[in-house]
C-alpha cells in the first residue's frame, strides 16, 4: 500500500504504447522495503491551516510514523523532479496546461467535450485522460475531434508527473497548445501530486452537497479555480450557493469561482476566458524567453566579430 495517498499496487497503462509501466509509487510492506516510485506537490500556499503539510497518516505493521514519512518525502521529492520537466517543457512551448479534479459524477467529461466544442476551431488543444480502467472517456472527447491520449491507472487513484510526461512524449503537441489533463476521480490523492500544470481547477457538482470543501480540504486549498457544476438542476435541489462558496473560501480565501452548466451553457463563457487568459500567457512567456534568447545570441556574435 502506498505510504502517501493508501491506493492500491497496479500496472499503469498508457494508449498506444506497446507494455505497461511501473508507475505505482512507493509501497510499502510489513518487513519495512519499499517499492518506489514517483510523485510530489510542488505548490504551498501560505494559510494557517497547512492543509496537505502534516505528517503521514497512514500506518503499516512493522514501520514508524517517523519512517513512514520519510518514505513518503522521498516519493514526493522523486515526482516533484519528474514535475519540474514537465513544467519546464510547458513553459519552452508554450503550452497552457490544466489539471482537472473532481469526485467521480462531478460531470467533469461533459464540461470538457463542451469546453472542447467551443475552442476546437480556434486552439490547438489535446487532453490526457486519466482512469482506472476503460477508454470511454478519451473515446468521448475524441467523438470532437480532439486528440485525446488515455492512462490507464490499475489500481491507482491519481496520475503521477512521471505518467503525465511520457504522454506528452506520445501526444508530441504544437507550441501554444492547451493541455486539459482529466485525473482519475479522486477528491483526495490529486491534490498531493504535481502533474508540472499551471493550475489545478477543481470541478464540484451541486450534486454532491455544500460542505465538500471542508470534507476535503487539501484539494480545494490545493486548487486555484472551481468550477460549480450543473447549476441548470439548482431549482431541482436544496443545495445552498453562497454557503458552498462561504466552505470554498474558509479553506482557500485566494479560490477563483465561476459557476457552469455543461448542459444549458451557463458560465462557459467565463471558464472559456479564463482558458484563453492563461493561454495568452503561457505563449508570451515563451516569445519573451525566444526573444532573450535571440537577444543573446546576436551579442555574443558582435562579440566575436573581429574590430
């Protein structure tokens, strides 16, 4: 069982490549040896609560808490460099790209082959799916004509940095692309691993009640957007807006909100900008870093002219 996030040892499987791969992260056993692998967090957040920075709290016969939450610092050390490569990839192309993280039912598929409709023509775009088995979802996306690449997870209840970067390195994707990473449906392990995005944005469901962000606070503080979802059903609910944003808040004060329906179409034009902004930064951060790049280069040639 891994020491980080409890999920189980299973074989990561990533479309169009010919053998699985070992991307579990560490697991330990009663006898103390570990079987490791990647993952990390790399953002903190100034907050008095220190959602997210406590000491493990899992437990394995025959192991300290103490050795447990080394195990753990080591895990997450390993993801964090396999995060800084996707980042660094990222920002060299100019790529924008958003980790996407909800429960299961969130409607988080429905918002993006929406979102997907809505930009396809006009951005360069591919997502990365993310579940535990089946291609339904990566079958649905493509169905707008968007490449879609699908990691399977087995056993395991979150994409890790080390999963995320060999898809980059199948999908092969344009400078100035959006990358929509679409995790496995977890409010709890995502929130604890880098994947090298930009920005988690965090999807919840009108359905699924108010005071999910108190019952899981590490991915709410973790996130810089929600997106709450499904709003067309509120006549049809008791589900209460402003407590749901008050419970968002208490936890993540800087927490951006727009609300949106994948169904009536309510707020997509918000969450669409937000896209866009994020986009437009991304590609002027790489011409900035070509340009002093350029800039380099033409004074290091008037240097070697000869006088």
């Amino acid at each position: 069982m891994c020491t980080v996030c409890g999920c189980g040892q299973g074989e990561t499987k990533i479309e169009g490549q010919t053998h699985g791969h070992g991307f579990d992260h560490a697991h330990t056993h009663a006898d103390g040896t570990t079987h490791s692998h990647s993952h990390d967090h790399e953002h903190h957040h100034d907050h008095p609560h220190h959602y997210g920075l406590g000491p493990a709290h899992a437990h394995a016969p025959g192991l300290s808490q103490a050795r447990m939450v080394r195990i753990e610092q080591d895990i997450l050390g390993q993801n964090n460099r396999h995060a800084a490569a996707n980042r660094q990839r990222f920002h060299a192309h100019g790529q924008f790209a958003v980790n996407l993280v909800s429960s299961p039912g969130s409607g988080k598929t429905s918002l993006l082959v929406e979102t997907i409709r809505r930009l396809a023509d006009s951005t360069p775009l591919a997502v990365i799916e993310g579940d535990q088995q089946t291609q339904f979802d990566a079958d649905r996306i493509r169905t707008t004509g968007a490449m879609a690449l699908q990691i399977n997870t087995g056993k395991g209840c979150h994409l890790d940095a080390h999963m995320v970067g060999h898809a980059l390195d199948t999908l092969g994707l344009a400078d100035d692309s959006l990358v929509l990473i679409e995790n496995v449906g977890n409010l709890v392990c995502p929130a604890a691993f880098d994947l090298g995005e930009a920005h988690k944005v965090v999807i919840l469901s009108v359905t699924e009640g108010e005071d999910k962000p108190l019952k899981y606070p590490d991915m709410f503080h973790a996130a810089d957007l929600m997106l709450l979802n499904k709003i067309d059903l509120l006549p049809h609910l008791r589900f209460d807006v402003a407590q749901c944003m008050e419970y968002a808040h208490r936890v993540n004060p800087n927490l951006v909100v727009i609300q949106v329906s994948a169904t009536s179409g309510e707020g997509l034009e918000a969450w669409i900008a937000w896209l866009r902004h994020g986009m437009e930064h991304a590609q002027a951060l790489r011409l900035e870093t070509v340009a002093a790049l350029q800039q380099r280069v033409a004074e290091l040639e008037a240097q070697l002219r000869p006088t």
